[in-house]
C-alpha cells in the first residue's frame, strides 16, 4: 500500500472511529537545529521537529523531547524541508542516447497531432538510478515531463515522490509544457509566424470541445486530435498549470499576450533568461517564472540579455522565481540558488525558490515545501547552509521515513576508493 493509500486510511479511521492507527515503525525528533520552516514561523534557532505517522507533527522552540520519539541530535545543523526539482525528466530519463525506448521523448502517434494528450505518469520508472542519485542532495519529490515531442505540445507531466516506492506518482496531469522559443519555432513551422497562429487554433478548439459532444463516433476536423482537446480544457480553466518555454522578452511579451486572450491560463515562464525586463509586467499578471539564474552568456540570438542578476531583479519586482531546471544535474540546484543570493536574491527567497514556491506552482503546497504541522514529513538535515557549495545533505526523510544516503555513485566510488590490492578490479566489491 502506497503512503498516500496509508494516509487515506488512517484519516478515514480517525473520522469514523475516533482514534488514529499508526502505519510508521517509529516517530522521530530532530533536535536541536537551525530549521528553515518556510513558513509564517519563519527560522527557528535550535528548535525541534517532531515526525509522527510520516507527518510533521510540531516545530517547537527548545530541545525538549517527549516521550516516545527516537531522537536525532542535529545541533549546529540545517533543517529545511525537503527540496523540489522543479522541471526535470526524473524517472523518464536514464542514458538519452540509450539505444532502447527513452521515456523523456516521443515519437509521432495517432492519439496526438500536437502532442497535448500525451501523458507521462505512464512512463515514470521509479528504479531509475538518478533518483537515488537526487536523494542524496535533498531532493525528495520533483515534477517530471517529457524533454521533446517534435510537436507543439510536450504533453502533460507529474509530480512524483523520489521515496523507495513504486507508486511514485503524488499528482498525475500536474502541468502542460510548450516551448514558443526558437526551438519550439523550429519543430512547428520553422517561424514564430506559424507557430503561433497554431497556438491560437488549438486553444480556439479547446474551447469548442468544451461543448462539443467528443464522441469518437462524431466528426472532428480540427488541428488536434479529441484527445488533445479534451488534455487542453482544463489547462484552459487553469486547473493545470501551463509551463511556457521562453526566452527573448519579445517572446515573452506574446506569452502575456495569450494569457489576455485567454484569461483562464494558470501560465509558469519557464527559462526565461531575458525575463527580467519585463519583470514588472509578469508580476503584474502573476506569472512565475522557473529557471536557471546561472545563464549570463549568450547561447543564441534569442538570450542576448541573459545576466547572473535575472532572479533578484525578478524577486524585487514581485514575481515568483523557482529554481532547479535539470535531471542529470539537478544536485547544483542548490549551488544555482546561491549563486544568484550572491548576486542578489534574498536567502530566504533563495531557499522559497527549491520549496515552497515549487509546490504552489504544482497545488502541492498543501502537502510539501514547509515545515509545518500536518504536512508530509519531506525533510532534510543539512551539516550548514545548503546555499554553500562546501555543505551537504547528512540526512534525509521521505514521508517520514529516513533514506539511506547511497546510491550508483557512491557505491562505485567506495568500490574504487577502497579496492582490495589482492583481487582484481572486476572482483571488488564494497
């Protein structure tokens, strides 16, 4: 039975009967730290995190321990809640030159001509060796979407837990991707000008199949599929989030353009390298924006203003800035958000921006991305500031439960680091 599956049990139990039933083997507390709520309570100095049945119970102030709790001394630690990758292909993506099936993309299929049915919870493999890979630097959920689909749609993503489990999936449908920068142009139309005028089709069809009766027995003649329509209703409504690939600010200007046509759209500016300049307009429509602060340089003609400060000037305008953009490398998230606090970004906006202001994008915040009570126990000790490159992740609990911190990598590294001289290489082992 999954976590969630637990928790729907034991909340069901305690309202019919009355009583709550346990469903963890221990609880825990984390003594003693410095905890990064993320909250209202916001830093609380040497206090206390209290985790019963894979739930925060209690952050209190002190070191005082009640009975009944297995105690972890974290004085002198960080405490955070668990980080968020924010846009990554977790669990779709091992090897992307792989001669086998690779998850991350597709390939064009009757069920979509523009790539909006598509649909990855299908797809995720928990068994990925990344995922372990990710624990260990903090992470302990993340939203997952394909890479590419050739299509003008890159389909609708999850949000997954990065627990020991296979059932990874906390939230399927959880966003729609398109890309309208010069890669996106590229895959549909070979311009801007063809691009675009699709877009305003299938988001024009998506509001005729809002009363159309999608009956496979009935005509559809138009640019997407019934299943592409039916995928884009609720991004309409903005029940899903739309994530937008985009980088120039002129393209960015046609993104707020499309949010004014259709006033519904609940759109997330991912990238965004020149999103500074017109950071004042996206505060304005509450449009947050996902990306990389480390892009300074130029990589093509749509990138010319990409500088180190693009977060600060954004979070000084009032925009939400997330960041954690990757799968392979998704570990120097942290190293990301420190560099862009140390060229201006608040720290505490800095930390906002791997938590919190992650699982609001996604409707998870309900659930994740604080320390507060009631909320699934995704925490992280840390040795110091997880914004500081020379510190690191001692500690992490998933739902509750403490991972074990290894993975490929550190297996491969003790086999080589402490090598038996007797035997050959192919014959060590850890």
């Amino acid at each position: 039975m999954s976590f969630f599956k637990k928790l729907a049990l034991v909340s069901s139990i305690a309202l019919g009967l009355n009583v709550t039933t346990s469903v963890f083997a221990e609880n825990i507390a984390i003594v003693g730290a410095k905890i990064h709520t993320v909250s209202a309570a916001g830093i609380i100095d040497k206090g206390t995190v209290l985790i019963k049945d894979g739930l925060i119970q209690q952050v209190i102030k002190g070191t005082d321990v009640p009975s009944g709790y297995r105690e972890i001394d974290a004085t002198g630690k960080v405490v955070t809640p668990g980080l968020i990758g924010a846009h990554t292909s977790l669990g779709l993506l091992e090897v992307g030159m792989s001669a086998g099936v690779v998850d991350a993309t597709t390939i064009i299929h009757p069920i979509s001509k523009v790539g909006a049915a598509l649909d990855v919870q299908y797809a995720v493999n928990n068994d990925s060796s990344l995922i372990p890979i990710t624990r260990l630097e903090g992470f302990t959920s993340a939203a997952t979407g394909l890479r590419s689909s050739g299509q003008l749609f890159l389909g609708q993503g999850a949000f997954i837990t990065l627990a020991t489990t296979y059932d990874s999936v906390m939230k399927a449908n959880a966003f729609m991707q398109i890309d309208v920068a010069h890669s996106g142009a590229d895959d549909n139309g070979g311009s801007r000008a063809a691009m675009w005028v699709a877009i305003n089709q299938v988001f024009d069809e998506a509001i005729f199949a809002k009363s159309h009766d999608m009956n496979p027995s009935k005509d559809w003649l138009g640019l997407t599929t019934m299943a592409d329509a039916k995928a884009l209703i609720p991004v309409l409504s903005g029940d899903i989030p739309l994530l937008v690939r985009a980088d120039r600010s002129a393209d960015i200007v046609q993104v707020l353009n499309l949010k004014k046509r259709y006033s519904g759209l609940n759109i997330v500016i991912t990238s965004g390298k020149e999103a500074w300049r017109i950071a004042d307009e996206l505060a304005k429509h509450n449009i947050p924006v996902m990306l990389d602060p480390e892009s300074n340089l130029p990589g093509g003609f749509d990138q010319l203003g990409a500088t180190l400060k693009n977060a600060a000037r954004l979070h000084k305008a009032g925009v939400t800035v997330v960041i954690g953009m990757e799968t392979h490398n998704i570990r120097l998230a942290t190293q990301h958000a420190g560099n862009a606090v140390a060229n201006g970004l608040p720290h505490s906006a800095g930390i906002a921006a791997l938590t919190i202001n992650v699982a609001r994008i996604f409707g998870m915040d309900s659930q994740l991305g604080s320390i507060e009570p009631g909320k699934i126990a995704d925490v992280v000790i840390w040795s110091g500031d997880p914004l500081e490159v020379t510190q690191n992740a001692e500690q992490v609990f998933i739902q509750g439960e403490q991972v074990e911190m290894t993975s490929r990598q550190s297996k491969l590294r003790d086999r080589y680091l402490n090598r038996n001289s007797d035997k050959p290489v192919g014959y060590t082992r850890p």
